[in-house]
C-alpha cells in the first residue's frame, strides 16, 4: 500500500463514536483522531507489513493521530536512532500511543536502558511514563540478562513512586509488577521493595504498592524463569 492508499482507508476507517468512546472508557484523548480501534490499526500494520521505515516516517508527520500510531507499528527497531525517539516522544499526549511506540520499538531498541534511565527524570508526564513503560517492556523483551541489571530499576522507582500523576504511576507500579514476574528471585525482591514503598507518606507510592503486591504474591501468579545465573553461582 502506498501512503495516499494508506490515508483514504484510514478515512473510510473513520468514526467520530469511537473518539467519544475511546475518550470516557480508557482516558485516551488524542489530536486530530479519526476514530480508529488499535486492534483495526494491528490489523493494517500487518497487511502493510514492518520495516517500512520512510512509510511510517510519512505517516507520523501525516498530522493523523492513527497515523502516528502506525508508524510505531511499521518502523524497523533496528533503524531507531535517538534523535527519531526523542522527536516521538515528546509528541506523546496519552498512554496509548506512549506504549505503542515503547513496547513495539523503544523497549527493543538499543537505546532502551539509557533512555529508562533519562526519561523516567522527565518532568512531562508522558515523557516520564515512557521511561517507565519501556522499562516494563524490556523486563520481557531482554530474556538473557541476568537479575542485576533489573535490580538497577529499584532504586529508580522507588525515587519516582511519589509521582501521583496517574499516568506516571500506573507506568510505574507496571514495571514493578513485571521486574517481579521474570523470576522467583527479582519476585522476593519487587514483593520487599513494593513493602519499602507502604512505609512512605505518599499517597501514589502506597497505591503502587498495594496494587503490585495484590498481584506479585498471588499464589496462581505467573511468574517467568529468566535467567538467575548471579544467583545459581552464588548458591
């Protein structure tokens, strides 16, 4: 599909009840939407198929919310360069397209670790929830590292917990939750740092604590088996 073929199906795709929808069901308020599922978008992303890398470009700039959206989807991770992410990303206006470009390119990227580490300092709070929804999503997407570059995320939240913005702390309390659930260990220590954080006066950091913990020690929980290798050579 060509650009111009791309932007006429994205309008007949258009429905101005799903922006109403979108908006009062899950918060999503966005610039010039069309009106468009993400499911739909997928669904298109797969058909036009990934590594359409100047596609997507055209696409972002196309001033189209969903078009903004599909680049996300189409873009290789390989081709990510620190300048495209840090133009993205300060066009983030709510948590949907946040994720889409964190968890679909940013988390898979090699700039992933630096920018958890600058973001999650970020005074927006989308650029701040970026920060924290990549490290979310790189707790699955890197499957070798072993449990002490994630132990490295602890400190952060617990220095970021007394954000209340809910979008920053909803980030936060997900990268808890997935930190605890790559494998039995980091889980005993995400469950000991979710119990550091009840211990504050802030109202956010208690939530996120209380949220996290309701899940991390569920006794159905699923919890991964990423590699302990620090912990197996220690033992």
């Amino acid at each position: 599909m060509t650009y111009d073929e791309i932007i006429v199906y994205l309008n007949e795709l258009k429905d101005p009840e799903k922006i109403v929808f979108k908006e009062k069901k899950f918060g999503i308020v966005a610039h010039n939407s069309l009106g468009i599922y993400h499911k739909d978008l997928k669904e298109l992303a797969k058909d036009i198929g990934k590594g359409r890398n100047d596609l997507a470009l055209q696409l972002f700039d196309s001033n189209i919310y969903e078009g903004r959206l599909l680049c996300s989807k189409l873009f290789n991770t390989n081709d990510v360069t620190e300048e495209l992410m840090e133009k993205w990303v300060k066009t983030f206006e709510n948590w949907e397209i946040c994720d889409s470009f964190c968890m679909g390119l940013f988390a898979k990227s090699k700039f992933a670790l630096a920018k958890i580490i600058d973001w999650t300092k970020r005074k927006s709070e989308f650029e701040k929830r970026a920060g924290f929804a990549i490290m979310a999503a790189y707790c699955m997407a890197d499957k070798k590292s072993d449990n002490e570059l994630f132990e490295q995320f602890f400190p952060i939240i617990k220095k970021e917990a007394n954000d209340d913005r809910l979008y920053v702390k909803k980030a936060i309390n997900w990268a808890l939750r997935n930190i605890g659930k790559r494998n039995i260990d980091l889980n005993k220590k995400a469950i000991k740092v979710a119990n550091q954080l009840l211990e504050l006066k802030s109202s956010s950091a208690i939530w996120i604590a209380k949220n996290a913990l309701n899940e991390l020690q569920k006794e159905n929980v699923r919890i991964s088996d990423y590699p302990r290798n620090i912990y197996r050579t220690k033992n």
